[in-house]
C-alpha cells in the first residue's frame, strides 16, 4: 500500500468580497510510495502548503480524499495525523525550553510513556546531543531546523513531511539538511518534503510530482523526469 494516498483533491479558499474564493488545488491526485524520498516541486502560490495543511488537519479541504499509512483523513484522523511528523517551514517552539524539554514536551503532548521516550537518542539522530541543555533562543538557524526534525518524529510516523526545508538558507545548512533527510530515510521513515527548487527535488528525491497552479502536471521518478529534460 501507499504511505500517502491523494485522489480529485480539491481546496476553495473561502471568497473575501465578490466573486469565488481562490482554487488552490484542482484536483489533486498521486500516491506516495514507502520507503523513499519524494518531492512535491512547484512555484510560489502551487497549493504545495495548501496539500501538506489539509494532510495535517489544518485546512479543510472542500472536495476529494487522503489516506496517510491507510487512515481515511475523514474517518479517521486521528490515526493520520499520527502516522505522519510534519516539519513547518517557521520555526516554532519556547525560546526558553532546551532542545530536551521541546522533545519531552511534544512527548507529553502525544502521551508517549515516559518508558518510550527516546529524546536523547533523537537529539543524537539529528546531531545535537550537545545542545540538550542550551536554551532554544541561543542556537543557530541550523539546529532550530534539526531540532524541529526531532520534534516531528518524537511519536514515531513512519512519515516524515517538510514543507520547504531549506528556504531561505545558506548553501552549507542546506546540505547539512539534506544529509539529515537522508540519514532518516535511511533508518527507514518515507520522507515527504514540498521545494521550489529543481536542483533539490532532484539531489534528493527518488520520486517527484510537479504542482501548478493547483494540478499535478508530472508525476514520475526522478530519473524519467531528468532524462526527459
Ligand atoms: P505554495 O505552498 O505552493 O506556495 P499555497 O498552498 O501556499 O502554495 O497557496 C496556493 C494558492 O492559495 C495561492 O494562490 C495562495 O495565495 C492561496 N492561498 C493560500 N492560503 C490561503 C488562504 N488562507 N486564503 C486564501 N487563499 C490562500
Ligand atoms: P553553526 O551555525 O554553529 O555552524 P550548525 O547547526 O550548522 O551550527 O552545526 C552545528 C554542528 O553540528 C557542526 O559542527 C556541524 O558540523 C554538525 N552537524 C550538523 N549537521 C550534521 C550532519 N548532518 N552530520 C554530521 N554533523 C552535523
């Protein structure tokens, strides 16, 4: 079975004034794969944030379906929603929690027994064992971006989404992510991430979907997609 299962999915923001609200996603279908990399490539304002929302239960979508890990988002989100981590593009979390009591707390928040949890062996993972006691204001972009990785995986999905991982950094974090993505891959979680970037999609991917203007207009490995360019 897929990880990720997307059919005729279609978003209408809501209408500000006259006329229709905006058509973010027309009809939207592709399956994930398990085990690889695939990326969601497409131009600011594709519905790339638009998709990874509604799959994370933040935006409701006005037609079509999804399954994550083989849960129906309508029927049962709650086990969709933990079957993926999900990495945002803001870096959100208390600039006065150290990276140990971000993880303990999402934990908590995910009601992973204490018995179960695996923070330090995360903050290994994603290489800031170090750090475990810093305060969160006082690290680099880079390990606020590693430790948001942590983060999404404190519950285990065996998928991870990014949306934009490596907007707006330099070139020497963005390998340091890629490397990263890579090394999860490789301990066997199917990775997701949205990019504008072709050179992205394409150092990392095994998979990659082309979005525009809310349709899927590609859908093939990368070396297909290379070999046709
Ligand atoms: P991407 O992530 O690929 O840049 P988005 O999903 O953010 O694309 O946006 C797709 C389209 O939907 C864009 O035209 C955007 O302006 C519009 N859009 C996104 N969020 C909203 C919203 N909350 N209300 C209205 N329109 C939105
Ligand atoms: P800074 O901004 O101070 O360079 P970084 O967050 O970029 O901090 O990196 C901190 C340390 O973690 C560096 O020594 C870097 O080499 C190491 N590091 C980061 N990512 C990886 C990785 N994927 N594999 C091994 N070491 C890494």
């Amino acid at each position: 079975a897929p990880a990720i299962s997307i059919r005729d999915l279609v978003k209408r923001y809501a209408a500000e004034g006259k006329g229709p609200g905006k058509l973010a996603l027309d009809g939207v279908s592709f399956d994930v794969p398990q085990g690889g990399i695939f990326g969601l490539l497409g131009p600011n304002g594709a519905g790339k944030s638009t998709l990874i929302n509604i799959l994370a239960g933040l935006v409701r979508k006005t037609s079509g379906s999804a399954e994550i890990w083989g849960f129906d988002i309508d029927r049962d989100m709650r086990n969709a929603k933990r079957s993926i981590g999900i990495v945002p593009q803001e870096i959100v979390f208390d600039p006065f929690f150290t990276p140990f009591e971000v993880l303990e707390n999402q934990a908590g928040l995910y009601g992973v027994p204490r018995a179960m949890r695996r923070s330090m062996e995360l903050l290994r993972d994603v290489h800031l064992a170090d750090k475990r006691d810093a305060y969160a204001r006082t690290l680099s972009g880079g390990m606020k971006r590693r430790l948001l990785i942590a983060k999404a995986l404190v519950h285990q999905p065996p998928v991870l989404i990014l949306d934009e991982p490596t907007a707006g950094v330099d070139v020497e974090l963005r390998r340091q992510l890629w490397e990263l993505v890579t090394e999860m891959n490789e301990q066997g979680v199917t990775i997701v991430l949205t990019t504008h970037y072709l050179e992205e999609a394409e150092e990392l991917c095994d998979r990659i979907a082309i979005i525009d203007q809310g349709k899927v207009i590609a859908n093939k490995t990368t070396r297909e997609l290379v070999e046709m360019a």
